[in-house]
C-alpha cells in the first residue's frame, strides 16, 4: 500500500461475501497511531530505569525501536543458565528468580541464607570434599530492575578484548615476516658482496 503500483492480482468472489474495507489514507494513519502508542509506553518505561535518566528524549525514543514487549506467565523461563546471551530484560512489572548450578557442600550449615557468608565460612566452603551439584535461588528481581546486563556487558567486553588481542597477534606476525625478509635481503647482500 505503500507504493503506487497497481494491483498484483484480481479477487474474485466466489460465493457471497462481506469485507471490512480500510481505505490506504485510513490504514496509514491507524498505523502511526498505534506506532506512536507504543512507542510513548515503552519511552515511559525506560524513564523507570535510573541508568536511563541521563539520555535525551530522541535517544530514548532510538532504544523504544530497538525494544519489544513481552509478557511471560508464572512459571516460565526467561532463559536458562548456559544459554547464548540474546539481550538486556527490562522488568517494568513482576518477580523474577535467578537460579545458578552450583557446587555446594552437602551438609548446608555452612550457609546462612539471612546473612552473606564471610571469609572463614567461604574458606572452609572451599576446602569442603563432598560437593553436590544444586540448583540455588541467587537473587530476586523485580519492577525497576534489569537482568542480563552483566552478561551483555561481559560479552562485548570479551569480544572486544579478543578482537584486539587478534589484532596485535597479527600486527606481531607481520613484524616478525617483515624482519624475516629484512633479515634475507642482508644475507643476500652480503653473499653478493663477497
């Protein structure tokens, strides 16, 4: 509807019928309603977030793009431990449980849930021999609050540092090929000059 060419195809009804018929001009301006709905409901979400209370309003407006909005019932995963980093979650309404696997110490006097161990109770949790693979609650997050950014940082943070370390690796092999030449032309010349 968008472009002027005519018509791809001919309809053709085949037995009574009855449409619902929305004119270009009317499809159009529904379209950038709902867009614009949308967009000043996601834009006063981020406003929720304290690390977005510096961008300006068309910065704001550039993320709502880049955004969707999902709704997840009780129960269900929003990803799974060991899962490739997909995105930064929002969490504008709800609580959400992270869960880790880890290597735990079977007798569980040791930790304290009221309270953070301190460094006697993680040394001794170290030195413990009988571990056992659980599945623990780390955290509870809700409204306001983000999950997987750490993640997400971590990642562009590693792939960035890996890109520069290939970068130097090869900046170091050029230089090492390039003395190796260097080093052929002197010997060829010396051969040449005796």
């Amino acid at each position: 509807m968008k472009t002027k060419k005519p018509r791809s195809a001919t309809v053709n009804a085949v037995t009574n019928c009855s449409f619902a018929i929305m004119t270009k001009h009317a499809f159009e301006i529904s379209l950038k309603n709902s867009i614009e709905k949308m967009k000043e409901k996601k834009m006063e979400m981020l406003k929720n977030f304290k690390i977005f209370n510096f961008f300006t309003k068309i910065k704001l407006e550039k993320l709502t793009y880049a955004m969707e909005l999902k709704r997840y019932p009780i129960g269900s995963y929003i990803f799974k431990q060991g899962h490739p980093v997909e995105g930064i979650y929002l969490i504008k309404k709800g609580d959400f449980e992270i869960r880790c696997n880890m290597k735990l110490p079977i007798e569980e006097k040791l930790i304290n849930p009221e309270k953070l161990p301190d460094h006697a109770v993680l040394r001794k949790f170290r030195e413990q021999k009988n571990l056992k693979n659980k599945n623990v609650r780390v955290a509870v997050v809700s409204k306001g609050m983000m999950v997987g950014l750490e993640e997400m940082l971590e990642q562009l943070l590693f792939s960035g540092a890996q890109k520069q370390k290939h970068e130097e690796q090869l900046k170091a092999q050029t230089k090492f090929k390039e003395l190796g030449l260097a080093d052929k032309m002197i010997q060829k010349k010396q051969s040449q000059n005796r």
